[in-house]
C-alpha cells in the first residue's frame, strides 16, 4: 500500500488552500467574510513562486493518479506563471474586498472566484492529464460566475455566449487529452507531449480549439469583448490577466512547434494582434477595448508558441498579465478617486502601465518585447515590431476612454491605489529584475539609439494614426455578437408531434394484443399473488441454503 | 467456499417482502423497521462478503432443480459490484419511500413487491447460472409490475400495460436464445464458459441477437426502449430504484455476463457481432439525448436520459477492450448514483412544491437549497464534469474506443457530453438564476427525502474525486477486469 500523499506537500497546499477559502461563505456569517478572505488566497502559491515553485507531489488515490509540479509540465518558466497569476488573483482579490458591496450574490461570487483561482493554478502545475483536465475545467467553468455576477441582461447574455464557447471547448479538449492519451500510451504530459510532435493531428486539433477558445485565440474570441464588460471590475482583471493565459499554458505545454496545427496557431495569432486591436478601436465600452487589446496581445503570445519561442512567450504572459490585470483594475479606481488630483495620479498610472505594454522604453514591456524579438523568427520579429503600432492605437483609445469614465468616489481610494501601483510596478519593473537575474542578457542595449528608434517609431506612427483616425472616422461601432437562444435548441423541427410517442404502445398490434390481456383487475390485487410469488422463492432459497 | 452468505443475502430481501405483504396498512412501524432492518442488515453482510471476495475467496450454493436445471448462486466480483451498488441504494431508497409515503394506502404492497423487486436483482446479480439468472430476470419482470402500477391511475396502467408488452416478449427473446444455446452446450455455468464449436456461426448469432433484445428491453436499448420513458408514471421511488439500479441496470448487467461469461469476448469479436452492438448503443446514447432535449417534464427528461446513460454500460462492454469494459462497468454504479440523486430530487420537487414540469423549477435553488445542489450535482455529473463521477466513466470509454479500434466512440462521446450539456445547463439556469413565480410554494423541510439525496450526490462527488483508490467502483471494475476478463492486463 503506498503512501497517501508522496512528495512535497507545497503544490498541494497550493490548491487546497483557495478551494478551503472557497468554502468560506458556506459558513453562518460566511457572506460578510467571503469577499475579505479573498486577497489571501492566492498567498500560497505566490511563496510557492517566490521558492522557485520547488518539489513535485503525487496523490495516487486522487482522481485518476494526481501529478502536481511545476517541473512536470515542461513549461519553461512555470514558476514566473504561477506567480503572475497569484500576484493578479491576489490584488484583484484585495480590490473586489475593498470596493465590491456585499449583496445576495456575493457568497456566489467568492465561492467560484476560489474555485477558479485553483483551476487556473492547477493548469500550470497539472502533471498528467486528468488533473489538467480537472484544472482546466474549473478555470473554465467556474469563471462563468465572475460574468453573470451582476445578473442584468447583458452579463447573462455574455454568461450564455460564454458558457457555450466553454462546454465546447471542454468537449474538445476532452476528446484532444484521449486521443492523445491514447496515442501515448499514458497520462503523463510530457508523455503525450512527445506522441503529439509525432502527428496525432486530430488530437492536436481538437486541443488548439479547446485553448484558442479560452485564449481568446480569433476567431474563437467572441466571448471575451462580450464577458469583460459585462464582468466586476476585479472579475474583468482576472479574466484578462490570468485566466486567458490558461489556454496560452495549454498551448505551451501541448503544441509541438514546427507541426501544421502550430503553423495554423501562428496564422491565426497575428490575425488576431492586428485585427483585434484595430477592431478595438471601434468599441465605446472601455472594459471592451481592454478586451479587445487583450486579444491582440494574446495573438502575439500565440505566435510565439507556436513558433517554439516558448520561453519569450511565457516572459510576454508574465508582463501582460500584471500589466492588464492592472490596467482592468484602474477602471475601477480611476472612478473610485476623491478629487480631481486624485484621479489625474491614477490616470497617469494607468498611462504607463498602458505605455509599458505598447513597449515604451525603458519600460519592464520594452525589455520584454526586445527580449521577445531575439528569440522570435525574423518574420515573427518583423510582426512584432509593427504590432507596437496597433497596439499604440488601441491603448491610447483606451486611455481616452478611461479618462472619459464617469467619477463615483470612494472612501477606500488610497488602498485601492496601492494595489494598482503594485500591481503596474511589477510589470513595469519585474521584467528588469530578471533580466539583470540571468547572466548574458544586456539589458543595456535596449538604450542604444538604433533600439530606441526601432522601438519608438511603431508608437509614434500609431500615435499619429490615432489622430488621423479621430478626425475622419465616429469611433463607436456598436458590435454584438448573436448566438441563438439555448432554448430554441429545446424542439428541433425534425422530431414533432408525430416521434413523441414512438414505439409499441402506437401499433394496433400491440393495443389489441393488450386488450385481452385480463391482467388489470386481476393484479391490482396482487399482494397474494406476489406473496405466493416470493413464498416460492424463499422455499427455493432455503433449500438452496440446506444443500 | 461457503454458501450460506449469498442465500442469507437473498434472505435480507425476500423475508421481509413475504412478511410486508400480511402487515396491515396501519402497522407503519413494524413495516418500516422490517425493511429498513433488512437493509441494513443485507449491508452488513455484503460488507462481510465483499471483504472475502477481495482477498480471493467466492461463494456458492447450488440448487438442482430438474434434471439439467441448475439453480446457482455464484458471488464473483462482478456480481458484488452489482449486489453492493444495490444494497446501498436499497437502504436508502427505503428511508426516501418511508418519508414519501408517510401513511398513503396501499403500502404494504408497496413496500412488499419493492423488496422483492431488490431481491431479485440481488438473486440475478449473483446467479451462476444461464438458468438461475432467467428466473431471477423474470422475477423481476413481475415484481416491478405492481411497482409501475402503483398510483392505479390511468396513465401508471397504461404505462404498466406498456411495460408488460416490452417485458414479455423480451423475456421469451431471452428464454428462447437460452433453449438454443443450453440444448447444444448443456446447462451454461458463467464459471466455465460453454463450449459453442456445436454451433455454426450462424447460430450463434441468431442466439446472440435473441439474448440482446432480451436483455435490451430492461437496458432500454433503441428501438426497444418505448416503455422506460412511459414508466415514469410510477411514485419517485419506484422511478429512482428502476433507473438506478433494479431493472435498466439488470438488463445491461446481463449484456455484460451474455458478452463476458456466455459468449467470451474473443467469440463476440469473431463472429462480428460486437461492433454492430457497439453502434447499436451508440446510436441509444445519442437517441435517448435527442429526446431528452425535447421534455418538459423532469422525470420524463431524465428518463430519456437513462436510455442513454445505461448504453454507455453496453458500449463498454461491447467494445471489447479492457479499457471500455473497465469504464462500462464503472459506469454500472456511477450511473446509479447519480440517476438516483436526480430521481430523488425530482420526487422532491414534486412532493414539497408540486413542481413536475421544467418551468416550475424557476427559482426554486433559494427556496430548496439541499436538493437543488444535489440535481445540479447529479446533472454535472451526467455532463461528465470533472471530478464527477460520469467523467470517469467516459475517459475510460474513450480509451476504450481508440483501443478497440473504433475512434468514432469519442464522437459519439463528445456529442453525448455536449447535449447532456444542453439538456441539464438550463435546468440548473433556471434553478439558481430565474425569478421563481409569484405564487411559488414548497420547502424541503424533509430529511427522509433529503438526506437520501444528499449521500448519493456526495457519493457521486466521492467515487470520482477518490476514483483510483482500490475501494472505489472504478479500482473495483479494474479487479473485475484484470482478474477475470482480461487477465495481465496492466491498465
């Protein structure tokens, strides 16, 4: 008998921890609590980052044979994930305690906000396939809550969009992880990593559609500009900053580079970073031309995947995430400031937060970007830089909008700032950090005049654009998405009243047959007949005991 | 070898239906503490038995009959992964009929035939056998009967009329294919399988088709399926146990032992019948969910839901491979566990809020927060939602499928998944997030009807979560499987 738990215990506790947290408002005075406790939960797992995300444990009894690791995945850079991802739950956790106003929901809300901050921790440790799966489920699922919390018709409209983009996109994924299982002849994901570079093109087919609908990958995207509006402020962080990078991490651990499906990955990504952002353009809604440019931005991390610079595209995910995270956040404190200086600090914020993702020297996301192109293909790298241009329009629209947003004061501004300026210093600073962490990388030609035009050329031909656009064009395009109704699947026409009784009971045959079937009166008196019927049985099971 | 414990098992069930039937009505507490005794009192001993049967040991009684008719009682693991899942049920199904019933009329007959009802099952499941497992199947046939009839209302007569014209004719299917085979091969033990070199190849699969729509009618197989949906007539209780585990599960249980312990695998794929068997439940699975889409009242809904679910146990075994044997009958219990939540909670709704149709459900999540959580339990779990236990069975279908050779069973799969999806999403929609009416009534103050809910939705959570352990129904399927059908292989 093996043991129950074997390996170290911290990944474990990683996950248990949020999904203990996310009992928390079952308890009597659970609901003024829930929304408080939710800062804390990701703490775990941003220690567990801190150390290096160290040790590997197996549960054998759990599931299908549960296998958590940073290690196991064969992510590069893992580590940086999780911690990314804990840092955006936890600020935007401390965010939804400091401004989200309790009400009949929100137990709802912080039940499921645990629940899908364990999935999406789970898909960046998951070690075999089923606890992936698990994972990626609960990230899936769970965060349709986060969009339907405000139940007004367009949250539960963007709900419905969103729930049957995710049931498909879990479907496919199913069949993609046993196909691909099968093909491996295990469940182990560096196993079916090694069958999928051999061709097993369906499985990877219906894997690429299973993430690409989470990350937002066009033209499965039409759930994003729909669901982060319609989510809290805070829901809206998480969805950009972390739980999109779910599918990227599906796409990191399972694509192989240099397959059809990647070369189609990569076709579609750069779709997406320039239509996106150019589509962004046309939004009025704020929160949907953030999430317009997290799908742009999203198709630059695609393309560095599936082109096998898996390590830069993690480094890209690590400063969007923070980044955007923030970025969503500042909708909500921007509105939150007391006074006009107040608001114009959180403005100036956002601006370069905003300006460190078009990659604005000497920002943490011009670092990252050069890092990025290094490491990039030359067309890819080509792609990237022109992205800056796109990216530069949509963000400054975005921050146009955002200083358009109507004021609504609060009292908890300072400490809703100081998140923010966490969370934009991170990504601002981080990726320095680390560059000066890892020995033979120089940050400092990224100051050289020749890197300095080549970075600030794209922004100022956007800048430019920008005000071009603004003179020639209305830019509010109102855009929804239709998808038909869930209940006009309820009747479909092929099966009318004719198929509603089929079988025997229709046929003459059978109804003549019946009549003379005496059985009614006769049986309705059955309690001797069915006595004397167990009676025999019981004879024959007592002499069947004598033999 | 002994084999006074499967006889004393039977007894659990079968003294107390002889004794019920000559209770008065009134005598409600000696009745209840006569069949609830009985349950316990089976679990305690199939505890016992499952603990021998582990470390190796079986159990059998025999019982010659006539000259060639044997009688036999046989406990191999497959049968106690049968009679376990329904001594379980059993026991908790009769703490839901005692809070249902309370003191309507008619129950001793009631509760008379529904232990004769789990007796059989019982006696079925551990039959050794061709023969034993006939009388036991047909007993069954009968005991339900009454069970459907119950109301004596028109539509539970007509649904009980419906019954018997699927039933009957199925039974002779089944009594003639066995008449067949037993007068070339002699008396079939499941022990040692017959020798079937007597018959041509045609025969045998005249015999095997004759043995499938005898046992297809009870597993609700298309096109033989017509009157599971219509027996939804019948009390909640007697719909949860039939959907659950006494008669759907008998007739896929004896698709598993026609397969595994009459014909053998091997044959099944040789003389061709296993695939077009495989497409036959394939075509069920999606069939009974087409359908299901188009109900609008809950029970009915779930009633073509079982139509579907219970042919994922026949595709299992179908198929042919260790792996989609394993989920087959791994799904033989979460089945179970989770028709029975739901089941449970739609007699809930009905009882305490009069609800039966789809649109009253509106609302009703913050008024009966227990048993809602359960049916959205039990739906998840019919979705296949991770860590469910309807998850577990269909990761082992799939591998089953590619292992067999036939890809498209993670279709067929997929597409099961997506419309369970589309016909459980929106009652759990309407549950927790739809305005109730204005004159919307009804509380769960009942635990007899409550707590029953609650075990097998935690239940269902559990064997999923827990399903690599030894003791779960998925470690027990494995054993099944490596130890008899499939012997070596590692899975």
């Amino acid at each position: 008998m093996s043991a129950l738990v074997q390996g170290s215990l911290w990944p474990l506790l990683v996950l248990v921890w949020p999904l203990l947290l996310g009992l928390v408002p079952l308890l009597p005075a659970g609901g003024r609590l829930a929304l408080r406790v939710l800062p804390l939960a990701p703490l775990p797992a941003l220690g567990f980052a801190l150390a290096g995300a160290p040790g590997t444990v197996r549960v054998p009894d759990l599931l299908l044979d549960v296998q958590l690791g940073a290690g196991l995945t064969g992510m590069p850079g893992g580590a940086l994930l999780i911690g990314m991802v804990a840092m955006v739950w936890a600020v935007a956790g401390w965010q939804a305690a400091l401004s989200m106003a309790p009400g009949p929901q929100t137990g709802i809300l912080a039940g499921f906000w645990c629940l899908t901050l364990a999935g999406n921790l789970g898909v960046l440790m998951a070690g075999d396939a089923v606890t992936f799966y698990v994972a990626f489920a609960a990230v899936s699922l769970a965060a349709w809550f986060l969009v339907v919390h405000d139940r007004t018709a367009a949250a539960l409209h963007a709900g419905r969009v969103y729930i049957i983009l995710a049931v498909l996109g879990e479907a496919a994924l199913l069949a993609g992880l046993i196909l691909a299982a099968q093909a491996a002849g295990s469940t182990g994901i560096g196993a079916m990593r090694a069958a999928l570079t051999e061709g097993a093109t369906p499985a990877l087919a219906l894997m690429v559609a299973g993430f690409g609908i989470k990350a937002g990958m066009m033209p499965l995207h039409v759930w994003l500009p729909l669901a982060h509006p319609a989510a809290p402020v805070p829901g809206s962080a998480v969805l950009s900053g972390a739980i999109v990078k779910a599918g990227l991490a599906g796409m990191l651990v399972f694509l192989p580079p240099g397959t059809a499906m990647a070369a189609l990955v990569l076709v579609l990504g750069l779709t997406g970073a320039y239509g996106a952002a150019l589509w962004g353009l046309a939004q009025g809604n704020i929160k949907a031309a953030l999430a317009w440019s997290t799908i742009s931005q999203m198709g630059l991390m695609l393309a560095l995947a599936a082109t096998g610079a898996g390590a830069a595209a993690v480094a890209w995910a690590l400063h969007h995430g923070l980044a955007k995270g923030a970025l969503f956040l500042a909708v909500g404190v921007v509105a939150a400031a007391r006074s006009p200086r107040q608001r114009l600090a959180t403005l100036a914020l956002a601006g370069a937060i905003a300006a460190s993702v078009a990659g604005l020297p000497p920002t943490g996301g011009a670092l990252m970007k050069a890092a990025a192109k290094g490491a990039a293909s030359p067309g890819l790298a080509l792609a990237i830089t022109a992205s800056g241009t796109t990216t530069a329009l949509i963000l400054v629209w975005v921050i146009t909008l955002l200083a358009r947003g109507k004021a609504a004061p609060e009292p908890s501004w300072p400490l809703m700032v100081a998140g923010l300026a966490l969370l934009g210093g991170l990504a601002l600073g981080l990726p320095w950090a680390l560059a000066s962490a890892r020995p033979g990388l120089d940050p400092g030609y990224l100051l050289t005049p020749a890197a300095l035009a080549e970075a600030l050329l794209p922004l100022a031909v956007g800048l430019v654009l920008f005000v071009l656009l603004r003179r020639l064009l209305p830019l509010s395009l109102p855009w929804q998405p239709r998808l038909p109704r869930l209940t006009a699947l309820r009747r479909p026409p092929l099966a009318g009243r004719r198929l509603r009784r089929p079988g025997l009971s229709r046929s003459s045959l059978s109804r003549s047959c019946l009549r003379y079937l005496p059985a009614d009166g006769f049986l309705r008196h059955w309690p001797a007949a069915g006595s004397l019927m167990a009676l025999t049985v019981l004879v024959m099971v007592a002499l069947l005991m004598h033999a | 070898m002994s084999g006074a414990l499967p006889a004393l098992i039977l007894m659990t069930s079968l003294a107390p239906a002889v004794i019920t039937f000559f209770l008065a009505q009134e005598s409600h507490r000696l009745r209840n503490m006569l069949n609830l005794g009985g349950a316990v009192l089976k679990l305690v001993l199939i505890v016992a038995m499952l603990l021998s049967v582990a470390g190796g040991a079986t159990h059998e009684a025999t019982l010659p009959l006539a000259p060639g008719l044997v009688m036999l009682l046989r406990v191999d693991a497959l049968a106690l992964l049968f009679v376990s899942l329904s001594a379980v049920l059993w026991l908790l199904t009769t703490i839901y009929a005692i809070a249902y019933f309370g003191t309507k009329a008619e129950a001793s007959r009631f509760f008379g035939f529904f232990s004769l009802c789990v007796a059989a099952t019982t006696g079925l499941a551990m039959s050794g056998s061709l023969i034993s497992f006939f009388l036991f199947f047909e007993l069954l046939t009968l005991a339900t009967w009454p069970l459907v009839a119950h109301k004596q209302d028109k539509p539970s007569l007509r649904a009980a009329r419906q019954y018997l014209a699927y039933a009957l004719p199925g039974s002779a299917a089944l009594l003639w294919a066995i008449i067949w085979l037993e007068s070339a091969t002699g008396p079939v033990l499941f022990t040692d399988p017959p020798d079937l070199s007597a018959l041509e190849p045609a025969s045998l699969r005249a015999i095997f088709a004759l043995f499938i729509i005898g046992v297809g009618v009870k597993a609700a197989l298309l096109p033989l399926h017509g009157w599971l949906p219509a027996a939804m007539a019948a009390p909640a209780p007697v719909s949860a146990l039939l959907h659950a585990v006494a008669v759907v599960k008998a007739g896929a249980f004896g698709a598993v032992r026609v397969i595994h312990d009459v014909f053998g695998a091997e044959t099944v794929a040789a003389l061709g019948v296993g695939m077009p068997l495989a497409v036959l439940a394939s075509a069920t699975i999606l069939w009974g969910s087409i359908r299901a889409l188009q109900q609008d009242e809950i029970k009915k809904r779930l009633a073509f839901s079982t139509v579907s679910q219970v042919s994922y146990i026949v595709l299992g075994a179908a198929l042919g491979s260790p792996a989609a044997m394993i989920g087959g009958l791994a799904h033989l219990v979460h089945q179970g566990l989770m028709k029975i939540t739901l089941f449970f909670c739609a007699g809930i709704y009905d009882e305490r809020a009069g609800v039966r149709r789809i649109d009253g459900l509106n609302g009703l999540g913050a008024r009966m927060p227990w048993t809602s959580a359960c049916f959205s339990l039990g739906s998840m779990g019919m979705i296949g939602l991770p860590p469910l236990a309807g998850f577990v069975s269909k990761w082992h279908l799939g591998l089953g499928g590619l292992q067999a050779g036939a890809p498209w069973v993670v279709a067929v799969l997929v597409a099961s998944t997506l419309l369970n999806a589309a016909y459980f999403l929106p009652l759990l929609y309407r549950l927790w997030f739809l305005p109730a009416a204005t004159d919307a009534r009804g509380n769960e103050a009942a635990p007899g009807l409550v707590v029953p809910a609650v075990v097998t939705a935690v239940a269902s959570l559990g064997v999923g979560l827990l399903a690599a352990s030894a003791v779960s129904p998925l470690g027990w399927a494995r054993l099944i499987v490596e130890r008899g059908y499939f012997p070596g292989v590692g899975t």
